[in-house]
C-alpha cells in the first residue's frame, strides 16, 4: 500500500518536525488540550477501591497493559491522577522508557501515577483518537527524551511538554487520520502478534528437544525403567540417578562478602548473573576483576567449562563458562566446578523442565525469586554414561541452533513490522501521507462496525 503526499507544504518552523501540509496549522500542544486536569481528592473514602497505573504498566505499543487494585488507604501518594477516555498518558519521569498510552474506555476508579502528564484534548478541536497517534510518533517522543533533564532518572516538566509545538490537521482530516490508522495498525498488530506467537512456540520447541533428550536418550530401541515419577516416565535403563552434588567435585557460591569492592575497570571477566543466559555467558557485559583479587577468592575462581547458575531473578539459568573467562571469577551465582563429566549435557540438564521444576519447588521471594545453595545441591536427574552425554550435547546444540535461527529471524520480522507500524504513524500525523482518500475494505467495515456494535 502506497500513497502520495499532499499538494503543498509548508516550513513548519520546527527543525525536528520539517515541513507540513500547507493548509495545517503549528501550535503549542496547550492551545488544543489541557494537562493535569483532574485529581483524586485527599478527601476520598479510605474504602475506595481503585485500579491504579504505574510505569511500568504502560508502553507506546500496546497502550496500558496492567493495573493494580488498592483501597484508597493503602494506595501509593502519587496514585492521583484520574482519567477518562480520549486523554493520552505521558510518562514525565524516566522518559527513556517510552511509556506513553491512549486511554481506551477506561474504568471509573482507573488512576494513573503522578509520574505521568495527562493530556487531554479540548473538544471540537482535538480529536481524542488522532491525539493518541501524535504523541506516540517518533518523532514526538525524540523530543520528549531530549529535553529530559538528569542522569539516573531523565524528566520533563509537565508545562515544558505540553508547550512544545504540534502539528494540527482540520477536525475532519483528524478523524480521517484516525480511522486510517485504527485500521493499519491493527493488521500490523495482528502481525506482530503471529510473530510472538511463533517465538514462544519455538521457545517451547527447544525446551521439549532439550527435556526429551536429557530424560530420554537419543536411542529410542534403548532398554527404559521406571523413573517413579509420573510425569517423567520411563528413563534409560543403564542411567544411574545422582543428585548435583554426586556429580560435580565442588559446588559454591561467587564472592558474597561485599563483592563490589573487588570491581576494577580493567582485568578478568567478574560474572555476577546478569550476564547469564541460557547455555551461554555474555562475557562482554561482564565487569571486570583484577588477577590479584581473582586469585585472592582461589574458591570460586572459574575455569572453562565450570557452570554458572544464577540464584537471583531467574533462578536455574546455567551456562557454561567459556575459555574467555579463565581465571575470572563470579559473584551471586553458583558455581559448579568441572568434573568428570561432559559440562554442556550438565549444561542441558540444569535448563531443562527436569531441573527448572525442581528449582520453582523450593525457590523463594515475591520480588525476587531465588534459592538457596543448600537446595540447589540436591537437584537430582540421570547421569547416562560420558560418550553418551557428549552425543547429547552435540544433539542439543544442534537442535538449538536449528530453532535459534528461526527465533532469530522472527524477531527480525516482529522489529521489522514494529518499525513499520511506527513510521506508518509518524507519517500519517505530520502529513507526509494524504489518506484523506483511503477507505476500508468490506471486510474491515464489517469489523469496524461489528467492534461499534459491542
């Protein structure tokens, strides 16, 4: 789907905004909607229940995603500002994280944090769909995160955001531009959404490749016995069961005592569990620690071909230690020294629903799930012979590569379509695209007419 620009355009005056349709006017986002109008009185009954927004709830593409429920008593202070429909939130604080949202048909008692600006739009001027649309444009929010002030936590000023100038189609052309893209937008989403959806099928995919064959060899004419254990079933019948701590000769957590001390700019890889992913340790965003301290903590210094596992976040998530990290060492992790054993098919294991049921079983934490050491060592699973462990790493690697490479060109596809979406929008509201023309299909009238109907 192509379309042709407008007829004549104008210098908007604004650098970072170009030119725009000559007939639009350029003004302050304050001249077409007010900001912060309405708050939650101090007054309210302590028994009022509302559904409060925070940051963390909202994102520029899928809108609000979550709220959560308080009395009005025992609600954060900042839960103060109320909303209705048509308005936009507009994260002020932490600009970088783009937290930006229409508000939909929202519920009565729906509050937002005093985190956010609340746009709202000045009837008959500024439609409230198109709004939506304008300050989700690139280059809008650019703008927005420019004009932050600070390090840690970048911020604007509400009265700073809402004077920066906006482009102002007629009423008319709004809610065209509106409908254009309510309609685009949703075909792209319906897209993007197929991609995610193909993504946790392959994630599915690898851990079920990676379970079977940790649990079940790769022979299926192999003599099995009973595991005990329903939903395992049958295991090879020459493997031995061994618990973690049979298996590897030391087993220990990083540097506990104030491990930051030991932090230097230059040096050895210093892995604290951040940089842990699955199978693999991204070793360019570890920090760093000197030989000297690294050998100071001789216990947990790491070779390649230990395991690493982290404790914290994403409690069970192991990989191997590559070369790169010789004489390294770690901290917040476990470490689980080499032994007489292939370290990638106890690589496999440790991430396999085998392990990963057994570590939700006895982790802890609301915030922060974790576990502890003492639990940890006595993970059990079947140990196969040492050639056989080696097939089934290779296995597993090869598998995971096969399924890593389609994730990988999904995700590709999904950035793809979310590009798209966002250049789609930003070119629609600034005119760079006449859609005052375009028309939906019958399907897409059926639906349009079908979702009013609800």
């Amino acid at each position: 789907m192509t379309f042709s620009g407008y007829s004549e355009y104008k210098d908007s005056g604004e650098e970072w905004l170009g030119k725009v349709p000559k007939h639009w006017s350029i003004a302050p986002l304050k001249s077409s909607a007010s900001c912060n109008d309405t708050v939650l009185p101090e007054s309210t009954d302590d028994e009022y229940e509302i559904d409060y927004v925070e940051i963390s709830d909202v994102n520029e593409i899928s809108g609000i995603t979550g709220s959560t429920r308080y009395k009005f008593s025992d609600a954060p202070s900042r839960a103060r500002r109320m909303l209705r429909h048509g308005d936009v939130l507009i994260s002020t604080v932490r600009t970088y994280l783009r937290a930006i949202a229409p508000v939909v048909s929202p519920p009565e008692n729906l509050i937002a944090s005093t985190g956010f600006a609340v746009v709202r739009p000045r009837e008959d001027i500024l439609d409230g769909t198109f709004l939506g649309y304008l300050l989700r444009a690139e280059w809008w929010i650019s703008q927005i995160i420019a004009r932050s002030v600070g390090v840690s936590y970048p911020a604007i000023n509400a009265s700073d955001l809402i004077g920066l100038s906006v482009p102002l189609p007629t009423w008319h052309e709004q809610t065209r531009i509106a409908r254009f893209l309510n309609h685009e937008t949703a075909r792209i989403d319906a897209m993007i959404e197929e991609q995610q959806r193909l993504i946790e099928l392959l994630k599915e995919k690898r851990q079920a490749v990676i379970s079977h064959a940790v649990t079940k060899g790769l022979d299926p004419t192999v003599t099995m016995k009973d595991s005990g254990v329903e939903w395992l079933g049958a295991v090879p019948a020459h493997w031995e069961r061994k618990r973690l701590k049979n298996i590897s000769p030391f087993i220990a957590v990083g540097i506990v005592v104030n491990p930051s001390e030991f932090v230097a700019e230059d040096g050895l890889p210093f892995i604290y569990g951040g940089e842990v992913k699955e199978g693999v340790i991204e070793v360019d965003k570890a920090r760093k620690i000197s030989p000297e301290h690294s050998l100071r903590n001789r216990k947990t210094m790491l070779e390649a071909d230990d395991l690493v596992t982290m404790r914290v976040g994403y409690p069970g998530l192991t990989a191997v230690v590559p070369p790169s990290c010789e004489g390294g060492n770690c901290a917040s992790v476990m470490l689980v020294k080499r032994g007489n054993f292939d370290s990638r098919w106890l690589c496999a294991v440790m991430n396999s629903r085998l392990v990963r049921q057994q570590v939700e079983v006895v982790q802890y934490g609301a915030a922060q799930k974790q576990f502890n050491i003492a639990d940890a060592v006595e993970f059990w699973m079947y140990k196969p012979p040492l050639d056989e462990q080696s097939a089934i790493a290779q296995f597993v690697a090869e598998q995971s590569l096969i399924i890593d490479d389609l994730s990988a060109e999904s995700e590709k596809s999904k950035a793809l379509l979310q590009e798209r979406r966002s250049a789609l929008i930003s070119a629609a509201v600034t005119g760079k695209i006449d859609v005052r023309g375009w028309k939906p299909t019958l399907r897409e009238l059926s639906r349009e007419l079908a979702e009013e109907a609800v």
